[in-house]
C-alpha cells in the first residue's frame, strides 16, 4: 500500500498560500485576544518577538529541506537526527497533534465569528457543531486532490492577506497610530508578555505545513525555504496592521473580554456596522482555508509516518491509499477536539507540544546534522535558548493560572513517547522503510534540473 505522493503537484505560488493559510487563520483571528490576555498593552510586539523566535528556528527546516525535502518533513528531519528511535518518531507524533489541536482552535474560531455576524453570543453546542461542520467541509475539498487544494488555497490567501491588511490599514486611518489599548493595560510583566510569545509562535508554525509538503512541491530544493520565508514575512507584516488597528480600536479589557473574536469586535467601533460584517466575511475566509491547509499538510506527514514504520496503521475497512486513511484520521481527531476543549486549552496544549518537538528538532541537527547541511552552530543555539525562555515561561505563568492544562501536557507527551517505546520495541522498522524516501530525495539534490 502506498501514499501516493504526487511529485510538483504544488507550485510556489500554491505552497505560499497554504503557509499563510495556516498562519492567518489561526493568528490574528484565533489568538489575537489571548496574546493581549498575557502580554497586556503590549501584545503587538508579542507578534514581532514571535517572528524573531520563528525565523531562527526556520532556519533549521529551509536547511534540512533544501537538502531533504519530503512530504513527512518533520518526521524526515527527526528520523534523520536521531534514527528511528522514540525520540524521534515521539517528537514527530508531537508536531501531528499539535497540528491537529491547530485545526481545531480555528475551526472553533471560524463558529465564534460566524455566530458574532449574526448578532448571537458565541457559546453553546453551536461553536463545537458549526466547528465540525467546517472540519467536513475541509475534508471533502482535500478528498478531491492537490489541484482542488492548491487552488481553493491561493484563491483564499489573496482575498485574506489582501482584505485583513486592509482592515488594518484602514482601521489605523480611523483609529489614529496612537495605541490606546496602553492606556488600560496594568502593565506587560516580563513573564506575561515571554509566555505571550509562545501562544504567537503559533501564529507563526503554519510554515511547518510547507516543509511536510515538500516532496510534492515544484523544485523543492530551491522552492521550499523561499515559500517559507515568503510566508512568514507576508504574515508578519499583516500581524503588525491588525494588532496596531485592535489596540487603536479598543481598550485592553475589551480586548480580551472579547478575547474569541478580537477583530469583529474591534471592527464595528473603527469601521461601523459594514466593518463588521466585512470582518467577519474576511474571519470566515481566513479559518476556512487554514483548516483545508492544515488538514492536507497533517494528513501527509502521519502517512509518511506510516510509510516509515514508526506509527500503526489500520485502514478500519477504508478502500484507498494509507493518504486517504490519515485524512479521514485527521478529521475525525480535529472534529472530537473541537467538540470536547475550549479555544484557550486548545491553544496552550499545542504550545506545549510544538515548542518541545521544536527543541528536539534543533538538538538533533545541532549534534548530528550541522556539518551535512552547512548549519550554523552559533543559530541553533541561539534557536533552543530561545524556544527554552518561552517554554519554561510559558508553563511557569500557565501553572499559575490554571496547573490542569500543564499537567494534561505533560500526561499527553510522556504518553506519547511511551507509546512509541513500546510500538518500535514491538515492531522496529527497517532501514530501507525509514531511509528510502529520504535517499532518493538525496539524490535528486545532485540531479540536473530538467
């Protein structure tokens, strides 16, 4: 049985949109309101600490991906480092939950914004139910292939990048560049605004989507860190417009007691009622294709997972390829996460499961890898020092707060190693299944371009 992966099914252009997609979607709109709960007056520059953190550990993966690239990215980078070992397949199960919880933290806030243009109170059964429904949507459109995706994507992220930049631009025209929501704030503690910088990396992850889609993207060698880089500098920039215009709209506490819809709450003060429906039109534009992205980027990387040997496999009577199986996975994990957790667990859970997998990321090439790609020592330590200052500030301020969600991490990630343990001790996987994909990309490195 294979994955059946279609080798420059997706152009520059296509990876671009699918980075952004991820990002935007669950950035601005889903956590916008909870970086402003923990960073306070000074949640705009959250996002720009976010995008320091993000770019050095880029760095890693535009590497190891001009190098290697694959559709199960993070889990050839992890395989790579560490072998086929519970560190790296854990560490690899890490990054597809946490993709998952992604997908879920959107989907939710898709039906919060939904809900708030139609002048109801975001709650109830209607957030996980209307969530779902947008995760089955998100499937079918993946079900129709690379084509219906690339460009139901590309269509997506230019009428968001260019309609949320222009909330911003505009909201800052009425609003003044003044930031108001200082005024309110009692102060951006040091702590605060560190742990606020681990819920804005995730604004940033959604470049991982690129790197697990690199065997089927035109060129990958050169393509995949240039779409990369594009994202996050495109994401930044459209972060900076719409944090200023918030903050310029509304004062603190309203930020955050509105913390699920941040934006349509502050566009009908700025823009007016129109505003506010344009917002929300933009909000639904924005979750909708950062779903479909993630789906089709996590579906991928858990196939090539299998193709590896390093997770089980069940096709539960399924017809199709194993691609087609971890789809239908993807959806129904992302549809019962959706129903069962609340959008600020959501976010914090898959802060604690990227930034440790992030860390062994660059541990591993640091100690094994560095010389192969051409890495500098001095920039992957500079990338764990910092994903360690976010963590450890992170899980400090969220201990405080509310120690459950510390203690559900920390319960789901030793689960998680110690269920691979146990998988690979029983069925350990060959070199050929964990190395054969990964060699031929090797090869076609050194290939003359046709």
């Amino acid at each position: 049985m294979s994955s059946e992966y279609k080798k420059n099914s997706l152009s520059l252009t296509d990876a671009v949109a699918m980075g952004t997609g991820v990002m935007i979607g669950a950035g601005i709109l889903a956590l916008t309101g909870q970086i402003a709960e923990l960073a306070g007056p000074w949640f705009p520059l959250a996002f720009v600490a976010g995008a320091v953190v993000t770019s050095f550990s880029a760095y890693t993966y535009v590497k190891m991906s001009n190098a290697y690239p694959s559709a199960g990215g993070i889990g050839m980078i992890l395989t790579k480092a560490y072998g086929p070992t519970t560190v790296a397949a854990g560490a690899a199960l890490l990054m597809a939950l946490s993709m998952v919880i992604n997908e879920s933290l959107v989907a939710r806030t898709f039906a919060t914004y939904l809900l708030r243009g139609l002048g109801m109170e975001p709650g109830g059964w209607l957030v996980p139910a209307i969530g779902v429904g947008l995760i089955v949507f998100a499937y079918l459109v993946n079900a129709a292939g690379n084509r219906s995706v690339g460009l139901f994507s590309q269509l997506m992220a230019v009428l968001k990048v260019g309609g949320i930049a222009a909330f911003g631009i505009a909201g800052l025209w009425v609003g003044g560049i003044s930031f108001e929501a200082a005024q309110d704030g009692d102060g951006g503690m040091t702590a605060g605004f560190l742990a606020s910088v681990a819920l804005a990396i995730l604004a940033f992850k959604g470049f991982t989507t690129i790197t697990n889609s690199g065997a089927e993207i035109s060129q990958p060698h050169r393509n995949v860190g240039r779409a990369i880089i594009i994202s996050i500098a495109i994401c930044i920039i459209v972060y900076l417009l719409v944090a200023f215009a918030v903050g310029s709209s509304l004062p603190l506490d309203r930020i955050v007691a509105a913390k699920d819809y941040a934006l349509a709450e502050a566009a009908e003060p700025a823009l007016g009622r129109v505003g506010l429906y344009l917002t929300v039109g933009l909000a639904l534009v924005a979750t909708a294709s950062g779903v479909i992205a993630s789906i089709f980027a996590v579906s991928r990387m858990l196939a090539m997972l299998t193709d590896m040997k390093l997770i089980p496999h069940s096709h539960f009577g399924m017809p199709g390829t194993i691609r087609d199986h971890t789809l239908v996975y993807t959806v129904v994990i992302a549809g019962a996460m959706t129903i069962f957790f609340d959008l600020s667990r959501i976010a914090s859970l898959g802060a604690f499961f990227y930034l440790v997998m992030d860390i062994l990321i660059h541990w591993g090439v640091l100690r094994n890898l560095r010389e192969d790609i051409g890495a500098r020592t001095s920039i992957l330590l500079t990338a764990i020092a910092l994903d360690v200052v976010v963590l450890g500030a992170f899980a400090a301020l969220k201990w405080q707060s509310d120690p459950l969600i510390v203690v559900i991490a920390l319960v789901g990630m030793i689960a998680v190693f110690l269920f691979e343990r146990v998988f690979l001790a029983l069925n350990p996987p060959s070199r050929e299944a964990v190395h054969g994909n990964h060699t031929s990309a090797h090869k076609e490195k050194h290939e003359p371009a046709s």
